[in-house]
C-alpha cells in the first residue's frame, strides 16, 4: 500500500476503512511527461485520495520526477506494461507501432532510474482491491484479472468486468478515455497522462466524487514536453514519432 502525504494518512491508514464523501484522482499512463502531469495537479490541488492505473515510464522525458511522485502520492496503484517491462528488462508487449519509440525511450530511462526506483517499481501490485466511499474499488493495468499488455476493445472490456467483485473498476493502458458499466459495475479508463491517443495536447485523467465518476482533460505546454525529449540521447526518428503523438489533432 503507497501511503505517503501527511493529509491522507489518517483517511487511508487501513486497506478496509470504509471512507465517506471522498474525492479520489485516478490517474494513468503517465509515462515520463511532467508538464502533462503538473498540469493536472493544477487543476486538481485538492484530493482525499489518488489511484494511479500503471505506466509511469517510457515515451516521456521525466521518468524520474514522475515516478517519485507516485511513489510519494498515490494512495494505491497497480503496475503497468512499461513499468514491468523496464523494472525487470522484458519485453512490454506494446502495441507495433508505438514499439520502436517504447524501446528506445526505455533503454534510456534505464540510465535515469536508480536500483530503488526499479524496486519502486517491482513492488507495485498487479491487481489491487480496495474500499472508499462505501465502495469496493478494483484498480488493474490492461484487464481486470491482471494481464498487463493486451489491448480490449469496449465490449471486451465490459464482458471481462461483467463477474469482478467491485462496485468500480479502473482500468487504464489503452490511453483512451471510456466509462461503461457492467451488470451494475462502474468501469472507467481515464485515459493517459502524458501520452493521450485520441488528440494530444491535453492531459486525461478521472475523478470520484459524489458517487460519480467523471472523465477530464486538461490542457498542458507540450511544446516543453516536446523540447526536453529533442535534448534526450534519442534518434531524431524517435523525438519526431513522439511528436506527432503528442500534438495529434482530433
């Protein structure tokens, strides 16, 4: 359990406390974009709680910063694709034609991280199952049974939550934002931080609040992003691929 600022400690003490009227940020996919991800916490100074859905490296400039605020501020996470990839040298499954940039972003964010970070980074869970606001929350990467790199379409993703036992289920990897419901359940994939898929420029995320949960976006400077990543030890193919990516019009 990732319990480390002061003013949720007394909220989140215990995995099975029943916590009222809570505002959670759930966050995804941040993957090493910093601008993106102070963006978001401008617009959202104030939570009870924050999820985050895995992947805080690759693709991004700032693994580091990222990675030590999650480590720092989420209340609970699970581990993504890239997070499992890089923490222990593997293959992430990802999709073809993010590959190449996925690999060569990972080999230099090798040189970013430290033995502690990578063990950050082990140690998040697969899974995570957790009550808030008189709800059971089920936190996972890619599915809910735990598998980290397979990519669901929307009906998929409603048949594989159809028999979770959760009232909400978080889901993130895809990078796009989706809300559903199964058999009563709420899903949500809040999309991603630092690398959205559908336009770039602005940072996705989700709130809870009010038994409700509401996808957002918020714009952020990608022209810094994208300034830190062509200083990076990176082809220029790498940093141009990126580019499009993030400044993507709908």
């Amino acid at each position: 359990m990732f319990i480390a600022t002061e003013k949720n400690q007394a909220v989140w003490l215990e995995n099975e406390r029943d916590v009222n009227h809570v505002k959670i940020l759930i966050l995804s996919d941040i993957h090493g974009n910093l601008p993106a991800l102070e963006s978001v916490l401008t617009a959202e100074s104030n939570w009870d709680a924050l999820f985050f859905l895995g992947d805080v490296v690759d693709y991004g400039p700032e693994p580091k910063p990222c990675l030590d605020f999650v480590r720092r501020n989420a209340d609970f996470c699970v581990r993504g694709n890239h997070d499992h990839a890089l923490a222990y040298d593997v293959d992430c499954g990802c999709r073809g034609d993010f590959r190449a940039m996925s690999v060569a972003t990972r080999l230099w964010h090798q040189t970013l991280l430290s033995e502690n970070d990578l063990d950050v980074l082990k140690g998040m869970p697969i899974i995570h199952s957790t009550i808030a606001d008189g709800k059971r929350f089920w936190l996972a990467h890619a599915s809910p049974n735990g598998e980290l790199s397979r990519y669901l379409t929307a009906d998929e993703v409603i048949a594989a939550c159809a028999d979770i036992d959760a009232d909400v289920i978080l889901l993130g990897h895809t990078h796009l934002p989706f809300l559903g419901e199964a058999k009563g359940k709420k899903i949500c994939n809040p999309g991603s931080i630092g690398l959205a898929r559908d336009r770039g420029g602005a940072a996705c995320y989700a709130l809870w609040q009010d038994d409700q949960l509401t996808l957002k976006r918020v714009p952020y400077d990608v022209s810094a992003t994208i300034a830190r990543l062509k200083r990076a030890p990176l082809e220029n193919k790498i940093v141009d691929a990126l580019r499009i990516v993030l400044t993507k019009q709908k």
